[in-house]
C-alpha cells in the first residue's frame, strides 16, 4: 500500500500497486505466484528452512562443494589480502590475475583454448548469443531451452526458429529447407537440459551443424563438474570435446561458487570480450570467488568418488520411483530426477507436503515449463547419504499415492 503522505500532495495518486496487486492475483488463482522463503545454513545436503533442518534435494549443489569448508578457506585468504570487490569492469581495472589463472584452469578443464568468465550463466547467454548473432541470421533453439538462452535469443535480433525438443532430425529438416537464406546459422542447445535432466545427443548434433555450415552453442550449466571422466560436461562425455563451437558452462551449480564462463576458441573469445554487452558493461566478479572456484575445481578434480556418487544415488532413487510405477524420466543415472505432477497447484501442495516430512524438493510450474507438466524436480548430490535417498524415495511413494 502506497503512503497517503506524499511529497506532492497535489499530484494524481500512482495507479501501479493497484495493476499490481490485480496481476499478482490472478498469478495466484492459477497456482502461478511465487514467493522468497529464506534457506539457512547449508551443510552438506541438508539446509535450515524455518528453523528445522531438512534434506535438500532441491539445489544445483551436484558434488556437495558450495558448503566445503576448502572452498570457503580459498576464498576468505584471497578477501583478507585483496579484499572484496573488483571494484570496476574487467577491460577498466578490475581484472586481476585470479581472473585469468581460473579461465585458464577452465580452458584446460574443458579442453578448449580459451574461456572467459562472466558474473553469471545468465549473463553469458544474453551477452554472447547476441553477439554471434543478428538480424539476417538465423539461430535454431530447442524447445526446452532455458529462458537466459531464450533471452538471449530474443536480443539478438535474429530469426528465431525453435526445434522440437532434442529431436536432430527435425532439425535436419529445418536446416535443409532454410539455412541458405540467412548468413550465420547458430543451433542453442543445453548439454542437460535442467528440467527434463536429459541429455543433447551431441555427438549426432556436431555432424549435422557443420553439413549445414551451422555454429554450435551448448549451455553445459548442469553437465559441467558432474559428467564425463574427468567432469569436463557434457562434451567430454559425448566425445565432442574439441567440436563444439561454443560452450557455457556455470560455476554455481556442481562447482558451488557463483559465475560462469563461456569457452571456446582463441577467436571467439577475443571477439566477446569486445562484443558481448554483458561482458563489457558489468563489474568483474570479486576475485576471491575466482580464488573459491580454483579451490572447488581442484577438490572435483582430485576427488573423483563425488562424481560416481551422485550418479549411483540418481540411479538408485530413479529404480525405485519406477518400479513403483511413478512417471519418472531422464537418463537411467541422470543427476536431474523431474517426476511428473502436471498440476500446477496439485505440484506445489506436494512440495508442501514433502516439506512437512523433512524433504526440500523443486516445484516447477510454467513459465519455466510447458502448461500441464508442472513437477517435482529432485536433484541429486554426491553427499546425500544413501540411506536419506532411500527414506527419499518411500516419502514420495508415500505421498504420491495419496494424492
Ligand atoms: C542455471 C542456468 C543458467 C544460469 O546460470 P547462473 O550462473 O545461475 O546465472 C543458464 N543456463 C542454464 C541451462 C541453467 O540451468
């Protein structure tokens, strides 16, 4: 509510909190608002919501890192020496060697030559996808593709054609009947995609992209740290470690720190640096989250057990839901575990529900999901004891068959 003092008593009264309120009730009736809640001290795998601490299987924290103790040390040596901020953009004078030694530590991860680290994934997508792309081209997104990328696609001024989700051949088909009429062709995918938790078949997209003179951008923000051999992603999984043209990957989620970068070659970096807006026009990120990250990327590395674990966990939570008959889907030891509802309001009140018996679960609703497919999305962490996953999967069953 708006104050009845005013500095202007004379002026007409403001009509926005009025519209407002109208808009947030309808988002309401359709099960559509959503609201902060404040989540506490995270410890591995559990968090304190509302003052009882629960199991969380609803964060990105895949290995168990944004709470490691190593991790926060990195960090708070680099804060007492440099202290906290940037304090500008990286091209005026906020670039510091801790910026640069982190890109390199992740070129050599990924396997690319050059990366370049931005203040957020989101960040990357609405900065880099315009700057490869513009009117006269033509960029092809899948379906499910999340919204930064979606954002991004929107400001490139491009021509925007969105494929069936994962589906190569109709792809294939659009890059046959149309690529000829625009200049660049640039093909958006996810390596996971974060809310079906399924994989691109990146090893098919390669090929069809270069017959077609097609760039390829894969967002690897749930594959980077968990797949592959060494947790390079999605690429080194799939084999394609040296031919995707562009690959974004985000230091927030397996890594447990706060940023992200993009990756690829000499060229494509030097160009971002003096076209991607995003980039550019932001402050550089406090160097001692550079420090944090450099420290969780060597744990990852060394410490090849979380890896196997969240995988064998994922599997072991999904062979139950199955079994008892739930609509589960994604890769048989995918680490994303999306259990179909449909309901937006139905999904939410079971969010609620398993809240109650000590579980924090995602509830996702449109936008972020097609109308009818809102649902459960439980992700999996590599310090998640088995026996909480197992007490997890009878809670679900439990609820489920209630409602
Ligand atoms: C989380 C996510 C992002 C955003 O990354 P942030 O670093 O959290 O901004 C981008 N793309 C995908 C696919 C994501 O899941």
């Amino acid at each position: 509510m708006s104050s009845p003092f005013s500095d202007h008593p004379l002026l007409p009264p403001s009509t926005m909190n009025a519209a407002l309120d109208d808009a947030l009730r309808a988002l309401e009736a359709q099960g559509l608002k959503r609201a902060l809640r404040q989540v506490q001290q995270r410890r591995a795998g559990t968090v304190l919501l509302g003052g009882d601490r629960v199991a969380d299987f609803a964060s990105n924290d895949y290995l168990g890192l944004a709470s490691d103790p190593r991790v926060a040390r990195a960090a708070h040596a680099v804060l007492q020496a440099e202290g906290t901020g940037a304090a500008a953009a990286r091209l005026i004078s906020g670039n510091h060697p801790i910026h640069e030694a982190l890109e390199h530590t992740l070129a050599r991860l990924k396997g690319c030559d050059y990366t370049l680290l931005f203040p957020s994934g989101y960040m990357v997508n609405v900065g880099a996808i315009p700057a490869l792309a513009d009117r006269g081209d033509v960029i092809y997104s899948d379906a499910l593709n999340h919204a930064s990328l979606i954002d991004g696609c929107r400001l490139s001024r491009a021509t925007v054609r969105v494929f069936p989700h994962n589906d190569l051949d109709a792809l294939e088909r659009m890059l046959a009947a149309e690529r000829s009429q625009f200049r660049r062709a640039l093909i958006v995918v996810e390596g996971v995609f974060s809310m079906d938790g399924d994989y691109c078949p990146l090893d098919r997209l390669v090929p069809i992209a270069r017959h077609h003179e097609a760039w390829t951008y894969v967002d690897d923000a749930h594959g980077t740290g968990v797949l592959g051999a060494t947790g390079a992603g999605s690429l080194e999984h799939f084999g394609v470690s040296r031919d995707v043209d562009v690959v974004v990957g985000t230091l927030g989620k397996a890594l447990g720190t706060a940023g992200a970068y993009v990756g690829g070659s000499q060229e494509l970096v030097e160009f971002l640096v003096s076209r991607a807006r995003s980039f550019i026009f932001t402050t550089g990120s406090p160097p001692a989250m550079a420090a944090a990250t450099l420290e969780a990327l060597r744990i990852a590395e060394v410490e090849g057990w979380r890896r196997d674990a969240v995988r064998d966990r994922a599997r072991r939570l999904r062979r139950r839901l199955l079994a008892a008959g739930l609509q589960v889907t994604g890769p048989e030891d995918g680490h994303i575990i999306p259990l179909l509802i449909g309901d937006a309001v139905r999904t939410m009140a079971t969010v609620a529900d398993l809240r109650r018996r000590g579980f924090l679960v995602g509830g996702v609703r449109p936008p972020t999901v097609p109308a009818g497919t809102s649902r459960l999305r439980i992700s999996m962490s590599a310090v998640h004891p088995v026996e909480l996953v197992d007490a997890l999967g009878a809670t679900l069953i439990d609820v489920l068959r209630r409602v």
